[in-house]
C-alpha cells in the first residue's frame, strides 16, 4: 500500500521560484484571450464553413510541407521536464503559513497541470510517507479494509491521488467518504492530499471536503508561460536564438537575448486556450515546434531555398525554431454526442479508466461503451496506455470540455 518516492523528477537543475504562485482554488485567475485571437479564431471558423478561397497575401512565412518534427532528443533539448523544485518550496512555504491546526492540507490541479509531480517532488525533499491508492477491488469492498494498512509512524503522509480511491458507484463511495473522515479528524496524523479537479467538483457534493483551504497553482498567463518555456529550454543558446510563428514569421519567443520580452500574443492566446494550465500548454506548445531541413551548404538548391524565404523576422534562420499553426482540434460530428459526452465525463471525473471499470460507472452496456471509444480514439480525442487505462488526450482536452459544458455536465472549476 505504501512505499516511499525514489527521488526528483529529471529536469532543470535551476527554476524561478516566481513562476509557482499557489492560491486557494477559488482565486484561480483565467487568463484572457487576446481580442485580435479571439476574432481570428471566429474568421477562421467562417472560412472553414464556407470553404472560401486562400489569397496571396495569406501565404505563411513557412509551409508545414516545408517544415519538419523535432527529433525526440532535440525537442527535449528545447522544452524539457519541469523543475519542480522551486515549486516545492512554495508549496512548503504555504503549508508552514497556514499553521498546524489542520491535519490535512490539499493540491487540486486540473488535468495535465503537474501538481502530482509538485506533490512528488516535496514527499521526497519532506521525507514523506507516500500512500498508494487502492486497487479497485479495494474501493469495492464493503468494509475499508485499505484504510487498515495506513502507516502510524510517519511524521508525514502524501497521497496525490484522491480521484483514484472512488469510483461513481453505488459501493464505490464508502471508502473515500470514512478515508476524508478520519483525515479530516486527525485520526490519520499530518498529511497531504492531492486530487484531480474534477474528482475534487464531484466529491464535494457526496463528501465532507474543506473547499476554501484547498490550494492550486495559478493561471498562467502568456507572461509567465514565456518565462516558464525559457526555463525549459535546456540548450545553451546563442543570443537572439528565438521560436517564430510559421504562419508570419514573426517572433513567439526570445531566449537569451537583450530584448527579451514579456509573452507575445500567441502565447498569451496559447494560455488562454489551455485556461492557465501550464503543463497542458506545455504538450501543446512541444507538439508544435518545428525545423527547417538544411540544403548541404553551396548547393544550387541551398542558394534558391535562401533567395525564395523570408527571413524570420528579420532575425538569422540558424537561430529559429518554428513554431506550427495550432493543429485542428479533435472534435466528432454534432450527431450523436450524447454517449460520448458521458463516456469523457467519466474518464475525466476518474482522471482515467480501464474499459472494464468505464463500463460499471455508466448507464451504457459494455459493448456500447467499447464503441463510443474506439469512435473517440479515432477522433484522437482519448487514447489508451499500456496499462488499459484510458485517458483524453492533450489536444482533446479543451474541445471535450467544450463539449460537456455544451451537454450541461458538471465541470470543475479550472
């Protein structure tokens, strides 16, 4: 049941402590999309439904036939793992302010957001006890046998994550509602206690669960997300190396230059899209790096290719990075949407499930519930790990979201 972490995750060895800035959940701060975006986007839309004709003048700077995929070591190169040591330190900071008087403390994060990682990475610098979350055979059980195995010595515990010690089940309540229960009372000593947001919006309708001493990371802005990926670009780069947008071949992002700035439009549109989660910024942001494949210098070739380009905003190709046009969100046909809203509701509420279990928390035979993923699979909205666990997917996220609130499902906060 228990075990202790092995050790930090790999990433930066150095990180900006301002960048984790912790809140209580309800004064988490969606950043706003940039009015020029915001129209582009409805253009966009227009142009789609009536498939009008492209015009010159809106040729891009790069084509993606004329760009290429990061190789995996060069893309780790430019947006590697997070640090979270600094965060660790923030969060460490805020638990110490608020006092000894609650046994418990919470980390709610939306998906993707890293806060398991954050919560990682501060059992192993506390020494804390780390708590896995039961099999679900275990939630099942009609006595909360799980609990009995929790360890009495630990000057500290953390269990990261809450969404995995229930099921949306008329047996698969009992378990979490004794566990906050005696969590809460101090009968389970000091701890932490980390959950997805959606779990946290369904669990504090059916449990006893302290809201307004919940804490999470603040929204990124565009700002912040700029200086979050120069942290991560793990290269020594020259100056004015720069990530430019394809499409106008104007700068995203400066690293390490004398005029760095402050987050472009398109980062701040990237944040807003994402509502303030940086690790689902993070995936988006990777999946959209580009290079220019390089003609073997002198050729006849290289010559052409460097008289028809445009310069990268003015600034030396060898230096860029392109940064593609957001790819077309997963989405399915308007028909239809009822089960597959259910079937997303559920694996977010979950944050992931086997099939098999996808299945007892839905009003929907297993065979039905196997074909409205498989559909959704094919959308590349959910796909499956190794284990059999199925997720959404990054590029999903937004537009299953989307799709809830259009069902009027429940939501979480985020």
């Amino acid at each position: 049941m228990t075990k202790q972490d092995t050790g930090p995750q790999e990433g930066q060895t150095e990180g900006d402590r301002t960048l984790w800035e912790l809140v209580p959940v309800a004064d988490y701060r969606l950043p706003e999309m940039p009015a020029a975006h915001a129209a582009q986007a409805r253009w966009v839309s227009l142009k789609r439904l009536f498939a009008g004709p492209r015009h010159d003048n809106e040729a891009p700077a790069r084509t993606e036939a004329a760009l290429s995929r990061l190789p995996a070591q060069r893309l780790d190169a430019l947006v590697a793992s997070v640090n979270w040591g600094p965060g660790a330190k923030v969060l460490q900071r805020e638990l110490a302010e608020g006092g000894s008087d609650d046994a418990v403390r919470f980390l709610i994060g939306p998906p993707r957001s890293g806060h398991v990682e954050l919560l990682r990475r501060w059992a192993t610098e506390q020494g804390a006890h780390w708590i896995e979350p039961p099999k679900y055979d275990d939630i099942l059980e009609v006595g909360p046998a799980w609990l009995a195995g929790w360890p009495s010595d630990a000057h500290c515990w953390v269990l990261t994550r809450l969404e995995h010690c229930w099921l949306r089940h008329p047996a698969g309540l009992a378990l979490v509602r004794e566990l906050l229960d005696r969590a809460l009372s101090g009968r389970l000593g000091h701890g932490v206690i980390g959950c997805d947001s959606w779990a946290w919006a369904y669990l504090r309708y059916v449990a006893p669960l302290p809201t307004p001493s919940a804490l999470t990371l603040q929204a990124f802005d565009g700002k912040r997300l700029a200086a979050l990926f120069r942290h991560l670009v793990a290269v020594e780069a020259p100056a004015q190396f720069h990530f430019c947008d394809a499409q106008t071949g104007k700068r995203v992002l400066t690293v390490d230059g004398e005029d760095n700035d402050d987050g472009s439009a398109e980062l701040q549109s990237l944040a807003a899209h994402c509502r303030g989660n940086a690790g689902l910024a993070r995936e988006l942001w990777r999946a959209r790096l580009r290079d220019e494949p390089k003609s073997e210098p002198g050729t006849d070739k290289d010559t052409a290719d460097q008289d028809a380009r445009p310069a990268a905003d003015g600034h030396d190709d060898d230096k860029a990075v392109w940064v593609s046009a957001p790819a077309e969100e997963p989405a399915l046909a308007a028909d239809g949407e009822e089960e597959p809203a259910l079937v997303l509701h559920a694996l977010l509420l979950h944050n992931g499930l086997p099939g098999g279990r996808l299945a007892e928390v839905l009003p929907l035979p297993p065979f039905r519930v196997q074909g409205t993923l498989h559909r959704l699979a094919g959308a590349g909205l959910v796909a499956a790990a190794p284990t059999g666990h199925w997720h959404i997917t990054a590029a999903g996220y937004p537009w299953a979201r989307g799709l809830l609130q259009a069902q009027d499902l429940l939501l979480d906060d985020f």
